[in-house]
C-alpha cells in the first residue's frame, strides 16, 4: 500500500482518500459491470448505514475508467479521529449480502444501457478504440450483464483486485500523525489477510493500428475526440507531456479553448486532458458543438492542433503551463478534498511516492523550453500517431467530413448491437 501525505496545517478540514485498481484489461474476471457493482457494494452501500453517516463529513465515491474507484471521507478537522476510523471499515467490512447486491443493482439499473456494449461513456469509448480487442470490455456494463452478475462475482472481484499492493491512500489537510497512523496499521491488517495478487509481466494493451470510430447517436451535438498516446507514465518526458497538455487544451489560455470557444465561440467547449492506459499516457484532445458547424469547426481545430507541429510555443506559453501545473499543486495542498484521484489524475495518486514528487515532476528539468515542448509534440501528436473517436449524429455528410479529414484512418461504425 502506498501512501502521500499533502499536509496543510492552515486550513480547517480534512480528507482520507482510498484509490483502488478495481480491474485490470488483463486479469481473469473481466466481466462487464463486475468492477462497477463491486465498488457500489464496498462503498456506496455502506453510505446507507446510519452509523456511517456520522458527524465525520462527508463520504463520497465514484468509479471512472477503465476500471478505478475510489471513496473519500471528508469533514473539519476537529474530527479528524473518526474519520480516520471510518475508511479502514469499507474495506473490513464489505457488505456483501444478497439484498445488498438488489438494492444496489436497483439504483444503477436506469443510469445503464440496455448492453454492455452500448456505454457511451467517454471512458469506455476511449478504451474500446485503443486496446486490443481481446482485452476490452466494460467498466460499467449494461443491464443484460450486470443483471446476471451474483454476489460469488463481486467476492471474487473483491479479493482479485482490492489487495494490498493495489491501494493508494491519499491524506490531506491539517491531519494528526497519531490518526494517520492508526489509520495505516488498520488498513495493513485488513488487507495483509487477503492472498497476494498474481501479477504477470507488463502487457502493452494499445493497439499498434490507428483508426476512427463513429459512435452514432440521436442528438444534434457532437463530442470529437483527438487520441494521442505518448511516453510511459515514469518516462522521463511524462513532465512534458504535463506541459503541452496545458498548452493544448487543459490550461485557462489553451489553444484549443481560445480559438475555439472563446475568440471564434464556434464550439461549446474544448480542452484536452490526459489518460491512462496501462502504463502508457493518452493525450485527448477534444471538441463539442451542433452538428451543423461540424466542417467549420474541425477546420479550426486541426489547424489549431497541427500549430503546435509547425513552431515551438511562445515563451510565455510554457511558462504559464508550468505555473498552471504548480498552482494544481497548491489547490491540492489548500483542498484536501480534491486529494480523491479522478479523470486523468490517478496518474499521480497511483503513482507518486509523495507530494514532493509532483513538484519534482513539474519544476524539472530546470529549464524547460519551447524547443523541449515543440520536440515531444512533433513526437506525440503527428497524425500517424492519431486515433479518431466522434460521438454524435451520422449521415453521409458527417461521414464525408470525417473522412476526408482523416483520409489514411480506417473507419468503424458503432452501434448499439457490437
């Protein structure tokens, strides 16, 4: 179990965060909706006992893909003694009984597509356009297969994947270390008591073809997502991939948000953002708008993209990429409870030793230049290095658009019966 400490002892709360693995694209029980109803049943459910809900604060949860959970428990400081009891009984003390699994199956029926495979999950489309097609399934699975799943099913997904060695937990804010403590030894017992997990060797679950899917849907928006995988998570250049993905999309001055959103207002919105794959980085790119601006706002976006091909970024553009991600670092420290992992971010809870760490990651090397960024996006973000996924409306026309954008990619059509 790993363990990062942001302590701030100016501010009045704190937060106890559990990130859990809670599948693998290569384990044995990949069965669609299994990781969904497992974190339900461990955390969400225990959120309905009275007990749990004390004067500690807040205790939230959530699952984002491929395949990570995680809970929270969040409240003034003055209480940091209970809270720090209470995220050891989520894991001593599952629920895992009969009526628990209905009840919990019953509140995420009407959330969940009639299949499996017909998630339209961001998430989910991004890892069925990206890994091996014998390794993808679903995260969140629909009715027909979370409707079959029994509690022998959540026990075994339980005991595979919530092992030590496969817990990250995150503390922040004005915390006691005799709390902590206490908190770490519970943690430790409950889990040394669980068989190791069987870890094989690194498996590269990306595909090594590039294509586009189109993901057809009754709407009159569009999402269109850009996929670019870059380095390894411990790459030297993981930093500046950080860097241009600020420059990109992710910064409050990026390139796609001004030229699209805020100086041509063409797209509702636009930004990019960083996933994991394995142990391999994706940088997502993406865009949203009406369907009928679809031509004049991909023209904008792929000059936009291809500008950061052409020449190094401004001075000024890196710096204030870095300063974004230092103040990330900051808002950490002043918030405990963004200290729970999400989106793209369970990069760093998952694989971080500390909060020094991070800043490591960002300041160096110590000179960063625009040379340094313009290299690892001619490396990254070159068009055969593209995969394509667009979600909205279909016709000939779109269809006409999108491929002679991206003449070189083959096409799949997705429907609600693959």
């Amino acid at each position: 179990m790993r363990v990062i400490e942001l302590y701030n002892p100016h501010v009045h709360s704190v937060c106890y965060s559990v990130h859990v693995a809670a599948g693998s694209l290569t384990d044995s029980l990949s069965r669609p909706g299994a990781a969904l109803l497992t974190q339900r049943m461990v955390l969400e459910a225990e959120t309905h006992d009275f007990h749990r809900r004390s004067p500690a604060g807040r205790i939230c949860n959530g699952a984002v893909a491929p395949a990570e959970a995680f809970v929270y428990v969040h409240g003034h400081r003055l209480n940091g003694a209970e809270i720090a009891d209470i995220v050891p009984s989520f894991l001593g003390e599952p629920s895992f009984e009969p009526e628990v699994l209905e009840r919990e199956r019953a509140m995420l029926w009407d959330t969940l597509p009639d299949t499996a495979e017909a998630s339209l999950d961001v998430g989910e489309l991004i890892n069925r356009i990206l890994i091996q097609p014998d390794l993808n399934w679903s995260t969140f699975g629909g009715r027909d297969s979370v409707g079959t799943l029994t509690v022998e099913d959540v026990e075994d997904r339980f005991d595979e994947c919530w092992l030590d060695g496969n817990v990250v937990l995150s503390v922040a804010g004005a915390y006691k270390r005799a709390d902590l403590d206490r908190c770490v030894d519970s943690l430790t017992r409950i889990l040394d008591r669980r068989r190791p997990a069987t870890l094989g060797p690194p498996t590269d679950v990306l595909t090594s073809g590039r294509k586009m899917a189109i993901a057809p849907v009754s709407d009159d928006r569009f999402s269109l997502h850009l996929l670019f995988p870059c380095c390894g998570v411990d790459d030297p250049q993981a930093p500046l991939v950080q860097i241009l993905d600020v420059i990109v999309g992710d910064g409050p001055d990026s390139r796609v948000r001004r030229r699209l959103s805020w100086e041509s207002g063409l797209a509702e919105s636009a930004g990019s953002q960083p996933w994991v794959l394995g142990d391999r980085i994706i940088l997502e790119v993406s865009v949203e708008g009406s369907v009928e601006r679809l031509a004049e706002i991909i023209k904008v976006f792929v000059r936009t993209v291809e500008s950061l091909l052409l020449d190094p970024p401004e001075v000024d553009e890196v710096h204030e990429a870095r300063k974004t991600l230092r103040c990330l670092r900051d808002f950490q420290l002043d918030d405990p409870q963004s200290a729970a992992p999400a989106r793209g971010s369970q990069y760093f809870a998952s694989r971080l030793e500390s909060a020094e760490e991070l800043d490591e990651r960002i300041t160096r090397p110590a000179h960063v230049t625009p040379d340094d960024i313009h290299q690892v996006a001619e490396q990254a973000l070159g068009w055969d290095n593209l995969s394509v996924l667009y979600v909205g409306p279909q016709n000939s026309t779109v269809d006409a658009i999108l491929t002679n954008t991206w003449t070189c990619l083959d096409v799949e059509i997705w429907d609600g019966s693959m």
